[in-house]
C-alpha cells in the first residue's frame, strides 16, 4: 500500500490528527452556503430556490468524491487523494466566484456544486479512514474530533464572508476564500500517511468490550458490502442524517413561523444546530467508545423521536433552541460514530473504500426530507406533519441499532478440489 512508513521513520499519529482537522474546518465550509444565497440572489435577480440548489448539488456530489476517494486510497495512499481534494475544492471556489462574476448560474453549478461537491467528498473520507489505522486505542473519540472540524467549518467561515461580501462582493471573496482552502488542504495532505503492515501501537491491548468486539478481519469492499451489516449501516447513516437536515434545511423559516422570532434572532438558530452539530461528532463518537456504536446510535434515534414529538408543542424561545441544539449533537452524533463503527465491523485495511460507501447515504438523504417539508409546509402552512412523520420513523428505526450489534462474519474460502486434496 502507498504512503507507507517504515517503524522507523514513524510520524507522530497527532500531527496526522491536527492536519485532519484543519482541512475538515475548510471542507465544512459548505454549511455556510447560505451567507452567500441572498447576496447572489440580489445582485443577479435569481430566486433563492435556484441559488440554493448550489448546496444540494455540492452534498449529493459529496457521496460520488468519497467513493471515488476510498477505492483510490486503498491503492494509493492518502497523501495524494488528499492533495487532489485540495485542488479541486480550492479550484471550485474560484472557479465559482468566476462564474458569479460573469453572472452565470450554470457555471457555479458545475463549479461549486459539482467540482466542489466531489473535492469535498475525497477530502472528507481521506483523514477518517488514515486515524482508525493510527489510533485503535481512540478509534471513535479521534475520528470525531477529525469530523468535528467539518461541523465547525461554517463558524470560521461564515463570519469571514459576512464581513467582505459588502466591502468586496461575493465573486472576490469567493476567489479568496478557494486560493485558502488550496494552501491549507494541500498542506495538510503532506502530513498524511498509513502505518507499516502490522504496525501495533506499543502498549496497546484492547481492555474495554467495544475494543474487544471489534473485528481483527479486513473485509475487503465488494465483500463488505456482501454483508446485511454493511446495507444496515448505511440505512442507519441515512436515516439520521434525513431527520437532521430536514430541520438543517428550515431552522430559520421554522423559527420564525413556530415561535414568531425576528429573521435577524432566527439566524441564531443556524448557528446553534452548527455548534452542537461540531460538538455531538466528538461527543458523541467518546461516548461511543465506552458504551458501543449500536448503543449510541439507539440513543440517537430516541432523543430525535423525543425531541420531533415535542417540538410543535414547544411556545419558548429558551426551550425551542434547546431542542434545535438536541438536533444538531445528534445530527453530529451520527457523523462522528460511523466511521469508528465500520471500521469495527470490516477492519481498517480497506476502510477509505468501505466507508466511502456507506457515506453515499449522507448525499441520499440530503434530497428527500427537505423536500418533503418544504412541500409539507407550502401545502398546510405548517411543519407537523412532517416532524411527526420522521418522529414516527426513528421510532420504528429503533430496531436497526439492536440488529447491528451482531457483527459479520468472513465467508471461508472454498478452494477448488484439486487444491483440497493437495492440501
């Protein structure tokens, strides 16, 4: 496998784990599309609904760049799919404010949505599957903060671009913002690097049930997904990421509609899902490591349910934020426990291609149930049918989680008769 170093040249596993986090912070910078939907929207006459399918596009192309990005990993090492992630995401941005200066909306589709969308998904993929392989002993808490600095993405960003929008326009920032994004992905790609075969962390013997029960088989791709284990997981991934962004995709229409806030207190709302969205991808992904990937996410479901059922009951700014903050540490959760959790399941040799996979439900589920409230929404004039609807749905996905607690199990190789009786 490429990328390798030998036990003598080893790099320190956490300056692999800062670098994965500062080029999650720039991918995560897509959570933050909406500082520049009403200044495109504006200067060129556009309706919202065209500019924010720069978003959707970008997130459904995600789910392509990380399959493209695992199987290519697995044979060539994370050092150059990460620097190609950053050419792409970086060239995307500016590329994109190109497009917005001349005006064309096709072009920042195929900029920002479709080459920026594919950067993202190779970039987001390649740091995951490269720390499961250097932290066995932290597998879940590390892959959490890596992911963690995607959620937080929008923090830095957002405030940035609020501030030269106005004094520079969208197309320049946006130029700015890619030329950034190159540097500091590219750099961060030259930290990258898989441990030797059979390197073992001294010291280290696995001592709690989750580290037990984890796989000591590497399943390749194709026979990972000849598992039911591996469709269930993918299922649960999507499952939870629909319920999230469904309310992702409305918070501050929601919040002005349901408890009548102002637009300006509303944005709050976004801000919030994004802190807790940052913070559940580590906290929930420690959690895990203590109690079982299956046990997290069972809880996952049930305080969505919980929290879906009560939220149109709710009259109080205080207690709705609470409860948006719930959504996005479980939104989060989900994020930051999948990695660590398939890794369990089919070892870490093929991880980048296995998990590569099971991550195209974060693009499948980012159409649906946005969709279906906004339809919901323009056809009642409300939102509760569709929050009970999912409320009911994570109900009945309270089943998954149990069933995934039985871990697959490597088919034995038959050989040929020939070679039995040689044997």
């Amino acid at each position: 496998m490429a990328d390798m170093v030998s036990d003598q040249s080893l790099p320190s596993r956490w300056s692999i784990a800062a670098a994965a986090v500062v080029m999650q912070i720039c991918l995560g910078a897509v959570y933050g599309w909406s500082v520049f939907s009403r200044p495109l929207a504006a200067s060129h006459h556009w309706s919202l609904t065209r500019v924010q399918l720069n978003f959707t596009l970008a997130v459904l192309f995600l789910g392509l760049g990380t399959i493209i990005a695992g199987r290519w990993q697995d044979r060539a090492g994370p050092r150059k799919v990460a620097t190609l992630a950053g050419v792409l995401y970086g060239a995307s941005y500016v590329l994109a404010g190109w497009a917005a200066h001349a005006g064309s909306l096709t072009g920042m589709y195929l900029s920002y949505g479709v080459l920026g969308g594919i950067g993202m998904g190779i970039g987001y993929i390649t740091p995951v599957a490269t720390l499961v392989k250097w932290f066995p002993d932290r597998r879940g808490l590390m892959t959490g903060i890596a992911v963690c600095g995607y959620g937080a993405g929008a923090l830095i960003m957002s405030p940035v671009a609020a501030r030269t929008i106005p004094a520079y326009g969208v197309p320049a920032t946006m130029i700015g913002l890619g030329i950034v994004y190159l540097v500091l992905v590219i750099a961060a790609a030259e930290f990258y690097v898989n441990p030797p075969v059979g390197w073992v962390l001294a010291g280290y013997v696995p001592r709690s049930a989750v580290q037990e029960s984890a796989t000591t088989s590497d399943f390749g791709v194709a026979e990972a997904m000849g598992t039911w284990q591996f469709w269930l997981l993918w299922f649960m991934l999507f499952l939870n990421v629909s319920a999230g962004i469904m309310i992702i995709s409305m918070a501050s229409p929601m919040a002005q509609d349901m408890i009548r806030m102002t637009a300006v207190t509303a944005a709050t709302m976004v801000m919030v899902i994004s802190i807790f969205n940052g913070f559940g991808r580590v906290f929930w992904a420690w959690v895990s490591d203590r109690l079982g990937r299956a046990q997290v996410y069972f809880l996952l479901y049930a305080i969505q349910a919980i929290v879906f059922f009560s939220l149109p009951k709710v009259h109080s700014v205080g207690t709705f934020t609470a409860l948006f903050a719930l959504i996005g540490l479980c939104y989060g959760g989900g994020f930051g426990t999948m990695p660590s959790f398939t890794a369990d399941f089919f070892g870490t040799r093929y991880m980048a291609g296995i998990c590569g996979w099971i991550l195209l439900a974060w693009g499948a589920a980012a159409v649906p149930s946005p969709i279906m409230i906004a339809r919901i929404r323009q056809s009642t004039g409300g939102y509760v049918p569709a929050i009970h609807l999912i409320a009911i749905v994570l109900i009945c996905a309270l089943a998954l989680p149990i069933l995934a607690r039985s871990r697959p199990q490597r088919r034995p190789v038959v050989l040929p008769a020939e070679e039995r009786r040689a044997a």
